[in-house]
C-alpha cells in the first residue's frame, strides 16, 4: 500500500542513517578537562576521536580480526567525513544554528520512530480472518488486475535417461491417491523442476522459465488451445497439463492475492495505530496543560 500516512511512518528508518552521519561530522573540541583525560585515536584539525565514542560499535561476539576491521573503517568514516566537513567550511557559508535544528529534528524523528515501533508491536492485531480477506478484495477488484498470465496445474521436467518415462503422462491424468503418491514420488527421484496439482495459482511465465515453453511466441493462444502439452529440448522432456487458467489484464483470484491482501490490512493497522498514538500522546498533555502556545 502506498499512502502518505505510511511513508510518513516509515520515512524514519532512512533517519537512523541521518543521525550517524551528523554524530560522525560533528566537531569535538579539546578544551574541556574531561577530553584532556581521554585517549584519543584520531585527529583532524581541532577535531578529535575518542576511545570511548567507539563503544559499541563492534559486537561482543566478533573475532579480534572482525573488531580490528570494523575499528579501522570507523575510524576511517570519521576523518573522511570531518576533512569533508572542514573543506566545505572553507567554501560556502553554513548556518550552524540551522544545522542543529535539523540535527534536532532527526533526534526527535528517531526517538518517536522507535517509540512508535514499540506502541505499534504492543498493540498491532496480526490476526486476519478469511471473511476479512475476501471483503478487502471484493471491494478493491480494480485494484487486483493481473499483470501476468498464471496457471493451475502440472509441470514436469526429468532427463531423457529417466526411466518409465512412458508412464509420466498417465500418472498427471490419474485422480487416484496412489498414482499421485507414485507420481509425487518420481519427481522427488527423477525430476529436475516439478509443480504439482493443487490450488497454488503461479506465473505461467514463472512455472516456464529455461525450457522451450519459454520460447512460445503467443501465450495467450496456447492457454486457450492447450491443456496438455508436451516438448523436449537436447537433454531433457517437459510435461504440462493445464487445470485452469487467467489471462492477464482480468481480476486476479483470491488465492493468487490473499497473502498481499494481509499486507495491505496489516500496514493499514498500523498507520491506525500510529495516528491514535499521536492524537493520544497530544489530547492527554493539552488536558494535563502540559504545552502551550504563545502570541508572535
């Protein structure tokens, strides 16, 4: 689902980015007693490094040659990133105070990212039932257009130095729960790619792939005048009996949508979630009288 109420919601992950980049960039002066009793590990100008800004940067569970590495681009990250830092000062102006709202920004953005990550998890339903799937998609059919042809059916490919080859064709036509064990049972020991019978709709052109069933000028008018087809190529024989199919440009089945259905619902529980946080968080301090705002 693409909706500005959820990118509004998502936009903060690229913000963790943000945020280091500034804490990297950031000049540090050494004029503070503190900063004299530090160790420092690198140094551009009046700029420095410090030891212990590099805490948890390396996982405990790293080998001492992962930690060296991580250690070494770190530290790398910094000076490229404050000689940038102070080239760009000697060419444009910067408004420092600008830079530290943004800063502020992406800081606060973060915080609430995260606070809303937690609210949303705590409180998220990720239960869907099949009525509320089948709703969802009746209600939305203009937006379930097929953008590809998909089947129903069998598809086989074993080498032509398989054996009983003969009986393969028998077996994709037979009903009877034994012939599709004996069946189901060949492919796992003779096929090189195999889909079997069951409600599973899939990509015809997906199913297809690397065989010469790739290579079919019109598509379209094979479904429609095919339901078993059979080819070979240098090495290998290919089995497809078509059960059922839809064309591209109609509706969509339900099956062949219902997993990007639940994805819809989930995220659109989400963006709910997140907007009755905000209004909560806002309603409770306005009673508590916890803000105000002044004439300008």
């Amino acid at each position: 689902m693409r909706s500005s109420d959820l990118k509004s919601i998502f936009f903060w992950t690229s913000i963790v980015c943000l945020v280091s980049s500034c804490d990297l960039i950031r000049m540090k002066k050494n004029n503070a007693a503190t900063d004299q009793e530090r160790k420092a590990v690198a140094r551009v100008n009046d700029a420095y490094l410090y030891s212990d800004e590099l805490n948890g940067i390396v996982p405990p569970t790293a080998s001492r040659e992962d930690s060296a590495t991580r250690v070494s681009s770190y530290v790398n990250s910094w000076i490229r990133k404050q000689l940038l830092l102070n080239e760009a000062a000697k060419n444009i102006d910067i408004n420092e105070a600008e830079v530290e709202r943004k800063v502020l920004d992406y800081r606060y953005s973060l915080i609430g990212y995260e606070f809303q990550n937690y609210y949303i998890k705590k409180n998220l339903n990720d239960s869907i039932s099949p009525a509320e799937i089948e709703e969802y998609y009746k209600t939305h059919l203009d937006n379930f257009v097929l953008k590809q042809n998909i089947i129903q059916g069998t598809y086989i490919k074993v080498a032509k130095t398989a054996p009983r080859i003969q009986r393969i064709k028998e077996l994709m036509y037979s009903n009877k729960p034994t012939d599709q064990n004996e069946l189901k049972s060949y492919c796992l020991r003779f096929s090189e790619a195999y889909q079997l019978p069951d409600s599973t709709w899939i990509e015809f052109d997906k199913l297809t792939a690397n065989s010469p069933l790739a290579e079919i000028p019109n598509k379209i008018q094979f479904l429609y005048n095919y339901r078993f087809y059979e080819t070979s190529d240098a090495g290998y024989l290919y089995f497809l009996k078509i059960d059922a199919y839809k064309i591209s440009d109609n509706v969509s089945p339900l099956e062949f949508v219902q997993d990007d259905i639940k994805n819809i619902i989930l995220n659109k529980r989400k963006v709910e979630l997140a907007k009755k946080l905000e209004d909560e968080v806002y309603e409770n301090a306005a009673k508590r009288k916890d803000f105000e705002v002044f004439d300008r």
